[in-house]
C-alpha cells in the first residue's frame, strides 16, 4: 500500500508555483544604507568615514577657493606637500590637530569641536 502511493505522487506532476512575488525596490538612498549597513558597526564606521571626508573636503575647498597649490599651503604652514594631500584624501586617519589649527589659522578661522551625546546623533539621523 505505502509502494502504491508513492508510485502515485511520484506519478502525478507536481504543481509549481508561476506568479512571481513583486520585488520590493527603493531609490531612498539612506534606507538602501540602514538595509546594507545597519549595524551599529557598520554605523560607526559610516560616521568616521564621513567624519574624514568632511575635514579633507573643508581643507581642499580652502586651499582652492585661495587659489593655492598643495605646495603653497604646506610650504605656508611649515610641512610637505604629502602631507597636505594625505589631509585632504579622505582614507587619512589620524588628522593632527596642531597641523589642522595651523591650516585654520593661515585662511583665518578656527576649528570647532562639540562632544555630542550619541543618543542625541541618532535621534538627528532618524528624522
């Protein structure tokens, strides 16, 4: 008896699903990133990246907008060229303050810095 219905499953065509489900796309932006990259890792990790290419833009926006060479800036500020472009690449970690004062100080500003409390960030980011 169990040989005669597998014979008769094994027999009868089995029925495949055809409808297929819409798949669900975005073009938001930051939602394809907290799908991607939604770890609080992941996050941190986003920020300091971030974190660096805001501080090498802000330097390489200054440097142009006074028509200046990375040369001439870090021949102004007392160090190399390398330097300068290492500053302004956003892979550089470890951007020195007195080097980044210095910098601030030639186009006449100052650097700001706030400690912010984490939960007040992500409360910024989740609006």
């Amino acid at each position: 008896m169990a040989s005669t219905v597998l014979n008769q499953r094994l027999e009868t065509p089995v029925k495949r699903r055809t409808a297929v489900r819409p798949v669900k796309t975005t073009t938001d932006a930051v939602a394809i990133l907290q799908r991607r990259f939604g770890s609080p890792e992941s996050e941190a990790y986003m920020v300091e990246e971030l974190e660096r290419i805001l501080i090498g833009n802000q330097i390489y926006d200054l440097r142009t907008q006074a028509g200046m060479t990375q040369a001439a800036l870090a021949r102004k500020v007392g160090t190399k060229a390398a330097e300068i472009d290492r500053l302004e690449n956003a892979d550089y970690e470890g951007h020195p303050l007195p080097m980044l004062r210095k910098i601030a100080a030639l186009f006449g500003m100052r650097i700001e810095l706030n400690f912010v409390p984490v939960a007040q960030e992500k409360n910024k980011t989740q609006k």
